[in-house]
C-alpha cells in the first residue's frame, strides 16, 4: 500500500513504455510468423493486431456484460459483519432491492450501533442475530435461527463479509496475532459456510466471500493479514470446484483500498497495533531492526489511515452481481486502477520484475 516514489513510478511508466515497444514490434512479427504457419496471407495480420487490441480493450475497459438477472423476490441472504463497513451498507442494501437480509452482527447482544440501527428497520425482510464467527455455538444457533425463520425457498446465498486486518513485520508479529486473525478471517469464513451450505446447496444458491487485493498478492508489513485471504481464496476455489455438481455458485470479491470508507484501519487501530507490536517483540528483534525503524514503518501504516476510496458503491455493485446474476464471475475486484495494474503485474509476471517494480 505504500505511496509510489517518483523513482518507481518511472520505473513503471517505462516499463509499460518498454512492454508496448516490444510488443509493437513483436507482436507483428509473431502474428506474421503464425500466419505463415496457417498458410493465410501475411496482409492478415494487420486485422488480427486490431482484433487483439480490441479485445483487450473490451476486456479492460468496457461496463460488465449483461448476463441476465435472477428474481430477487422471496430470497434470503445471510451476511456476517454487519455492525459496520461493507456488512453493514450490504445489509441495508440488499434489504432495498427486495431481499430478506439475515444480518449477523457481532454486537448485537451487546447493544452495539450498527445492530440497532439494522434491528430499527422493523421489518420482517431485516432480521438481525447475535454472531461470532469464532464461535461454534453462536453460529449454529444463527443457522438454527434462519433455519426456522425461512420461506419455502430457502436459504439463496451466505456473504462471508466479517473480518479483521492487522499489520506487522513478520519477526515482529506474535503465533497468537496469527491466530486470531485466522480464527476470524479464515476460519470463520469456513465455519460459517460449512454451516449454512446444507441450506444454500438445496436451494441451489450462492456463496460470497470477502477476501481482498491481499488475497492475491502479498505486501510487506501485511503478512497476518494477507494469509488469512490467501487461504479465503484457496478455500473459495475449492468449493467452488466441489458445487458446481450442485448448481451452487461461489464468488470472491476482492476490494483493493476502502480504509477511508469502512474505517477498517483507525489512527487509534495503528496507534494500539503499534504499541503491542513493540512491547511483545523479542529483545533482539528490537535491538536488530531499531527503534527508528519501527516508528518509520508505523508512520506508513498510519499514512493509510483514510487513504483509498471513500464510496462503498463498487464493492457493494460487486457482490450483488454475484447475487443476482445468473452468471457470477468468479472473481470481482473492485479497486483503482493502480492497485488493479499491481495485481495484474504481480500475479501475471515474473517474480523478478514485479519485486523490482514494487519492492
Ligand atoms: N476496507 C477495506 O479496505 C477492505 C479491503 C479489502 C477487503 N476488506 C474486507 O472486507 C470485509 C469487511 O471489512 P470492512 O472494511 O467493512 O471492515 P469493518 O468495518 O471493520 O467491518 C468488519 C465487520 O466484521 C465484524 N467482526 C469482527 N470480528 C468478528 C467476529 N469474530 N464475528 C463476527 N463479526 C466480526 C466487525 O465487528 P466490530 O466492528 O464490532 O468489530 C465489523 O462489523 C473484511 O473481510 C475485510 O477484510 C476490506
């Protein structure tokens, strides 16, 4: 997430300057060659560059492809995290569009905001459950809730939206902080899934899990985090491999930098992060890296605070394709184009030139 130097970002620019020269002057002779191969006439190829540009060109630039739309109507979803953030927009959301939003909010026994402000709707299409995705028991008795609470159409679709981010050098960051992030990020995303999927593969419907650009690609300083929504992803594959015998389909969406709008990062969260960070560490750990060290790679972390995009929209518009399309994508990533293009360079490229560009 760092903020490009000057340097890099002319390393990429001429990067992108040198990938367009060679494939201006490579693509044609490759094309010409292939075309001699088929035996067609090389003239051919100035049609197929303008072809292939064009594709791309769709590929990148133009608005989703309609692919038809399911009935909203008599559908229920179940979406976890919805005290606050994207859980809680989606919850609202969804309820508009004409769903019946199972809403599971972690607070809700305990009087938080985003609960009451949910359980205010009144309506019998809102119904919000006590859930902690960490807990067998909490989240049984949330099936069990929406369980009894369906219409005969059952359960349509879970949002698997409930997580939490940290950061944290690798030496600098405890088993237990691996842990925990795991237990909400990653396992309960699992468990929650395992427990409605009975519901969800009967109805034929959908499952939606939130990992995150940091599922795809890795970042310094983010490790706890990103191996959490690495395994989302992996976990997310898989199931999606095992549900198409069943009809049910399985989407990740993969938001790039939203901090500014869901406050999923606070200077307060940076500030208590850093402390623990620095008391837990191991004296040696301290003495190698340094105090001047540390306080720098916290002062990028509290940098972010804010940063990115302040308007919920793209990821919302994403996850409710995934709903109510009759064509899911199997991945969304609603994010800026410079954090799209780092995905693209660092998941397509090798190695060796991505660590270049960004490291
Ligand atoms: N914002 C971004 O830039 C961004 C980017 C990529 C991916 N994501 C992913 O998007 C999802 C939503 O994040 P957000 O940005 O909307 O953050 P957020 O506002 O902090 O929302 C996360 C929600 O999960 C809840 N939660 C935490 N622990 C839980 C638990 N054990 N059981 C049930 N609920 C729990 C939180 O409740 P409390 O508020 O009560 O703790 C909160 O309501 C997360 O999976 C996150 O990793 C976010």
């Amino acid at each position: 997430m760092a903020p490009q130097s000057v340097l890099r970002a002319t390393l990429l620019v001429s990067f992108s300057v040198l990938l367009t020269v060679l494939l201006g002057f490579g693509l044609p002779a490759l094309l010409n060659a292939a075309m001699r191969l088929a035996g067609l006439p090389e003239t051919s190829v100035t049609e197929c560059i303008v072809v292939l540009y064009a594709v791309f060109v769709l590929y990148v630039a133009t608005p989703r492809i309609p692919r038809g739309l399911l009935e909203v109507k008599g559908k229920a979803v179940f979406i976890t995290g919805c005290d606050s953030g994207f859980g809680h927009a989606l919850a609202k959301h969804l309820h508009k569009l004409g769903f019946t939003v199972f809403a599971g909010c972690f607070l809700k026994d305990k009087g938080g905001e985003g609960a009451k402000e949910l359980e205010d709707f009144h309506s019998d299409h809102m119904k919000v459950v006590q859930l902690d995705v960490c807990s067998d028991e909490q989240v049984n008795q949330a099936v069990e809730f929406i369980r009894s609470n369906l219409e005969e159409r059952g359960l349509w679709a879970v949002v698997n939206n409930a997580g939490v981010s940290t950061f944290g050098e690798v030496e600098f960051t405890s088993m237990d902080t691996y842990k925990q992030m795991s237990e909400v990020n990653l396992w309960g995303t699992i468990r929650v899934t395992k427990a409605v999927l009975p519901l969800i593969r009967r109805a034929k419907g959908r499952v939606v899990n939130l990992a995150s650009m940091y599922g795809r690609m890795g970042n310094a300083m983010r490790s706890p985090y990103c191996v959490t929504k690495y395994g989302v992803e992996a976990f997310s594959d898989c199931l999606r491999y095992e549900m198409k015998a069943w009809g049910v389909k399985v989407s990740v969406v993969e938001p790039g930098n939203f901090i500014a709008a869901t406050g999923i990062f606070t200077r307060d969260i940076v500030a208590a992060t850093a402390a623990k960070l620095w008391s837990e560490a191991p004296p040696d750990v301290k003495e190698d890296y340094g105090k001047a060290h540390f306080e720098h790679r916290v002062a990028l972390m509290r940098s972010y605070c804010n940063s990115g995009q302040k308007d919920v929209t793209p990821v919302l518009d994403d996850i409710t394709d995934a709903l109510t399309s009759k064509r899911p994508y199997t991945r969304y990533n609603p994010s800026e184009p410079h954090w799209w293009i780092r995905v693209q360079v660092m998941t397509h490229l090798p190695g060796a030139i991505s660590d270049f560009l960004y490291f």
